[in-house]
C-alpha cells in the first residue's frame, strides 16, 4: 500500500449507502457524508466548512435547468397545457402509451447524438407534455385510470427520456465526456481519437434502444392486463 | 456585453427571495417560518454566495441540510382551479398552449449552436462556456413573456405559479447541488483513490474475462456510490481500464473509453444519489419518490450485462 494513501475516506461510502439504506432524509444523508469523509482525511474544522462551501458554490449551476421554466411552465398548466396534451394526444386513435414512449425514445436519442440534448428534459417536456400526453393515450383506450397506472406511466415517461439522453448524447463527438476521457487518457500516455470514442458508443447506444423500445413495446399489454385485473376486482367489491 | 450565468444566478437569486417572502406570508404553511428561513438561505448563496468567504457558505449549507433533514421545509396549500377552468381555458388557447412550452428547448438550442456567430464589437452575446445554460435562461425569459402575453397574465402571477411549484418540489429541489457538492468533497478527500486501491488489491484479474467484468461492473457500482460517471470514471480506468485491460492484455482504449462510460450511465440510471434524473422528476411528476429508479431497473441492468460481452468481444477483436 503507497504510504501517501490513507483509506479512512472510504466510510464516507459506508455512511452514505447505510444512510440511504435506513432511508434518513437525503439531505441530512449528503451532509453528514460529506462532513465525516472530510473530517476522516484529516481535515480541520475551518477547512471541512470550506470544502463543503466551496463544493456547494461551484455546483450552483444544478438547478437552473429545474428553476428557470417554473415560472413558463406553472402559467401554462394553469392555462390547461396538461388537460390540452391529453386531449391533443387522443385524437391520433391509434396512438397508445407504449408507442408514444418509443418514437420519443428514439427522437431522444437520435437528436442528442447530434448535440441537441436540450430538445427535452423532466421540467420542460416530461411533466407538462410527456407524462400527460402517455396518460391521455390510455385514458382514451380504458377510461379513468387508478393512481397505481398514471405512477406507472409517469415514472414510464421520464425514465425514457433519462435513457433517450444518456445514449444519444455520448455518440456526439463535442460532447464534454468525450473530451474529459481523451483528455484523461492522453494524460495516462495513450492517445485516441475523439471520434473513435464517439463510434464505439453507438454498439450500446443500439442496445439500449433495443431493450428500452421492448420493454415499451410490452407495456402496453402490462397496462390491459393491470386495468383488466383492476377492473374484476372493483366489479368483485361492487357485486 | 455578454450574457454569461452569473446573471441567471442573480435571476434564480431573485425568483428564490421572492418565494421566501411569499413563503413566509403564507398562514397556510404550517412551517412557513423554517421554510422561509430555508429558501431565504438558498436565495443568498445565488446573490451574494461567491462574495463569501467558502467556510461561511459551508456553514449556510448545513443549516439548510438541518432545517430540511428536521422536516422544516414544507409547502403551504395552494388551491388548484376547477376542472371545468382548466378545460375552457385549454379549448379556448388550444394549441397555441404549445408554443412557449415548446420555445424553451428551441430558443435554448438556437442559442447553443449559434452562440460563436453571436459576437458584436469582439464582444460575444452568449457566454462561450456556458452556452447551453445561458440560452436556456434567455429562452425562459422570452417563453414567459409569450405565456403572459397570451394568457394576458403579469410575470407576478409567473412567480406565483413558480412558487406553487418550488412548494411542491421542496428541498429535493437542493439536492442536486447537495450531491454535487459531496462529489467535490469526494474528490478532495481521496475516496477515489482508495476504492480503486481496494478493488485492485483484492479481486484477482489474471482471468482477462474477469478483469473486464470488474471494470464494467466497477464503472455502474462506482457511478451509483458518487451520483456521476465523470466521477468513476477517472477512478475505475486509472485503476483497472489503463493498467489491466490496456497494459496487460492490449485491449483497445477507444472501446474501453466508449464502453466504460455508458456502464457508468447504467449506474446513473440505478441511483438516487443522481437527484436531477431520478428523485427530481419524480417529485415534478408527484408519485413516489423512487418510481423512476425502479422503472429504471430492467433497462440499466440488462444493458450493463450487453456491456460486459460487448467489450469483450470489441475491445479485443
């Protein structure tokens, strides 16, 4: 073992995973990780509160994607944005909630692959327009939904655009992972081309549409077999 | 003059202080004093946070983890119009509902990709750096004034609306930076240097298919401790990626690379410590906190096994 390292910083770990775990509230979690990790690298007082401020002020830029269309976004569901998406999507009869999800997976991953990864997002596009149009596209098939159905479809529809992004964006070859991996690799003493990175992404990027797109594809009959199951059971309770 | 972020931080500083003051005149909370105090807070590390000495930031932000891990932080009753409201309202603006929404990504990616052409007098419009974010902050802007315009509603009630809706996120909205922040204090600790230490020392990778499976493997785990794949990456291929898979049995590094991060984006899609892509959307989508990561689940683990065969068979062809 190199006599500089000191492996006391790895309870960090253990205290985040045994917080989570416990489910203590995150923000208590983060915050008492980050004070022991610090304090367990030897570090005094003074210099653990700078850390974690100086940690909090460089990653101020995290919320602005969230926070700056609230204010876009609220006025617009006030207006009915959610109730229009739902009626807008029920009119195409032959779209349903499985189908809607793989043309915007692929429209994700094919237009972050060209570098336009702001073409979508939870705030922006998930919760006024996705989420709705999904549950709009079921509705319109079964009638009224039970909570149990419109938490799945929800957490169906950001869960495609996580995957969309996250295997569109590493093929662009601009994109700032590729750069921090050429730039790490170069400095382990091997050079690479961008681009070939870029390339051998697009094997997984395949992949993850595959699995992503089937398992949407399947969705569609979960969600008749969960309504038809919920249905019998109400017809049961009512009989 | 250019636009650079720190003027979207002033902005975010101001709609934070304004949802403060609301909070705190809200008899409707029944904790409008602590959350108050809390957005207050957060107010001033986008106003003024950079002017501070960083221990005093530090000391600002356990306050706030306190404030909301004690449950301090919790949103006032807002009424909701009627479903008849929300349906006249929807019929009468009809599709035009989709413009501003559908103007924040088009303005943000306009901006991004003619952001270098933007140059009047040597002087860029859009900050270079943050290009991206700057145009998403001018989009906003220019989508809220068409959302007033046609609405005819004041950028009052835009910060209304923006209250009710920060009320509903609460402090999940400051996790991200919280985890942001833990990754930094990570890093400056050495915990990165001590993982891939343990795993190097204590798995043996003579077997090339096992070597290959930890560095994989180790990309999701690492990714699903630190919240972030630019995180593990560093430690997992400056651990096993360059000396084993590259140095011993002569795998090409472009695959590794490639391959290597999309492990670590399957772990992305396993952790809550990824606040903005899992515990976020689902406080934005009101249903339980950890349905996102479990619809996740099938897609991310599926795909990390592909990853192992993958980089097997391309690494070494």
């Amino acid at each position: 073992m190199p006599v500089d390292l000191n492996l006391w910083p790895l309870i960090g770990v253990l205290i985040i995973i045994a917080g989570f775990a416990l489910r203590f509230n995150p923000m208590l979690v983060v915050i008492v990780t980050a004070i022991g990790t610090a304090f367990a690298a030897g570090f005094p007082l003074d210099k653990v509160l700078a850390a974690i401020g100086a940690g909090f002020i460089k990653t101020r830029n995290l919320p602005l994607i969230i926070l700056l269309p609230l204010a876009v976004i609220g006025l617009l569901e006030r207006h009915g944005l959610r109730q229009h998406a739902q009626n807008w999507i029920s009119s195409i009869k032959s779209a349903t909630a499985g189908r809607l999800l793989i043309v915007y997976l692929a429209a994700r991953q094919l237009t972050a692959a060209i570098g336009l990864t702001s073409l979508g997002g939870h705030p922006q596009m998930v919760r006024p327009l996705l989420a709705p149009m999904a549950e709009g596209a079921t509705e319109n098939r079964y009638g009224k939904l039970s909570g149990k159905v419109r938490e799945k479809l929800r957490a169906m529809s950001a869960a495609t655009d996580n995957v969309g992004l996250f295997f569109g964006e590493d093929i662009f070859v601009a994109f700032g992972a590729i750069v921090l991996m050429t730039t790490f690799l170069k400095e382990a003493g091997i050079e690479v081309e961008p681009i070939h990175v870029a390339l051998w992404g697009i094997p997984t990027a395949t992949a993850a549409f595959a699995i992503h797109a089937f398992r949407l594809h399947r969705l569609d009959k979960q969600l008749a077999r969960d309504i038809a199951a919920e249905k019998k059971v109400a017809q049961g309770e009512s009989a | 003059m250019t636009i650079t972020i720190q003027y979207l931080y002033y902005l975010v500083g101001l709609v934070l202080a304004v949802t403060a003051m609301m909070t705190l005149r809200d008899s409707s909370n029944p904790r409008r004093f602590s959350a108050g105090l809390f957005w207050a807070l957060y107010a001033l590390v986008f106003l003024i946070g950079d002017l501070l000495p960083p221990a005093w930031v530090g000391a600002v932000a356990v306050v706030m983890a306190l404030i909301a891990g004690f449950g301090g932080v919790m949103g006032g009753k807002h009424q909701p119009r009627t479903d008849a409201q929300y349906l006249a309202s929807a019929q009468r603006l009809g599709n035009k509902l989709f413009v501003p929404a559908l103007a924040i990504p088009l303005i943000t990616m306009v901006g991004t990709l003619s952001a270098k052409h933007l140059v009047f007098g040597g002087v860029p419009l859009i900050d270079p750096k943050n290009s991206t974010l700057v145009s998403l902050g001018i989009g906003c802007v220019i989508a809220l004034v068409l959302a007033c315009k046609m609405t005819r509603e004041t950028p009052a009630q835009g910060l209304r609306e923006s209250h009710r809706l920060i009320d509903a996120l609460g402090w999940a909205l400051v996790l991200p930076q919280m985890l942001g922040m833990l990754g930094l204090v990570f890093s400056d600790a050495g915990v990165g240097k001590a993982v891939a230490y343990v795993t190097t020392t204590y798995i043996n990778m003579d077997v090339r298919f096992v070597a290959v499976a930890v560095y994989v493997i180790g990309m999701a785990l690492f990714t699903v401790i630190m919240g972030n794949g630019f995180a593990a990456f560093p430690v997992m291929t400056g651990g096993v990626g360059v000396p084993v898979l590259v140095g011993v049995y002569h795998g090409d590094p472009a695959v590794m690379a490639a391959v290597g991060m999309l492990s670590g984006y399957c772990g992305t899609l396993l952790t809550p410590m990824a606040a903005n892509f899992n515990l976020v959307p689902a406080a934005l989508l009101e249903i339980d906190k950890n349905a996102v990561i479990r619809a996740q689940v099938p897609t991310a683990i599926t795909l990390l096994i592909v990853n192992v065969f993958l980089l097997n068979f391309l690494m070494f062809r």
